[in-house]
C-alpha cells in the first residue's frame, strides 16, 4: 500500500516539475533565451532575434496564448554579413513557449525564406556560431 501511495506521489511531483512534459506558458515572452546559432533577446515592448548571421526586430511585446502559441509581426535582414545591405524584410515571427523552452520561427513575408526552427532556452547564453556581428567580445586580462 505504502509503495502504491509513494509511486503517486512521484508521478504527480513530476507532472508538476515539468519532468514529465513542460506546460504551455501563457503571457508576455521576456528575458534572453539561447540556443545553438539562435538567440531572442525580449522585453515588454519590443524584441530583437538572431538566427545564424541574420537578425531582426518585433517591434511589439510577443504574447503567448493559453496553449503557449505566438505569432507576430516584425522585420528581418538574411542579408547582414559580410555586407549588410540594410534590407528588412517584411517576417512573422512564430513559435511556442513550453515551459522555459521555446521554439521560433522566422518567414520572410516577402519572399521565399524561413529561417527556422530553432531551440531557444530562458537565460541560457547564446551559443552563436562564426557570425561576428553576433559575438560579445570578451576581455581577457593577464593576472
């Protein structure tokens, strides 16, 4: 009986710890989230994306809905490295927000191009690739 009891009482702690399946997160996406070439940085009123050596803007706070679904508009230069040309286009961005884990995608509206999707995790640091106009210089220092 006791072991019965206990198995429970496992299953349910993990249900709600998000071991099982993370839930749907509902409401305003904030904060950096990182992935592997990919990043969002997001606050109340806007939010600025990288995926590989692009980068684009939401110029909107992006809200997710009860099952943790968003889509938004915004804009997104595929063009920015070696020469960033400066062209914006016209994207969507969308994705779902499942507990601290959020999957984006970005499409070109006005051509062809879907960059995506990509993993993103909340606060973990960007993993960008070779991409230089992504990388925080670091400062080494010779103690």
């Amino acid at each position: 009986m006791n072991r019965v009891i206990l198995a429970g009482l496992a299953i349910v702690l993990l249900r709600d710890c998000d071991v099982v399946s993370p839930r749907p997160s509902p409401g305003k996406v904030s904060g950096t989230w990182g992935g592997d070439n990919a990043a969002l940085m997001a606050d109340d009123t806007s939010a600025h994306a990288h995926i590989g050596c692009t980068y684009g803007n939401v110029h909107q706070a992006i809200v997710a809905d009860a099952s943790g679904k968003f889509d938004v508009p915004g804009e997104h230069d595929i063009t920015a490295h070696p020469v960033d040309r400066g062209i914006q286009h016209p994207a969507r961005y969308t994705g779902t927000v499942l507990g601290q884990t959020m999957t984006l995608t970005v499409t070109l509206t006005d051509t062809a191009v879907t960059l995506g999707p990509v993993q993103l995790t909340l606060g973990k640091e960007p993993r960008m690739g070779p991409c230089p106009i992504c990388r925080v210089k670091r400062v080494r220092t010779n103690l």
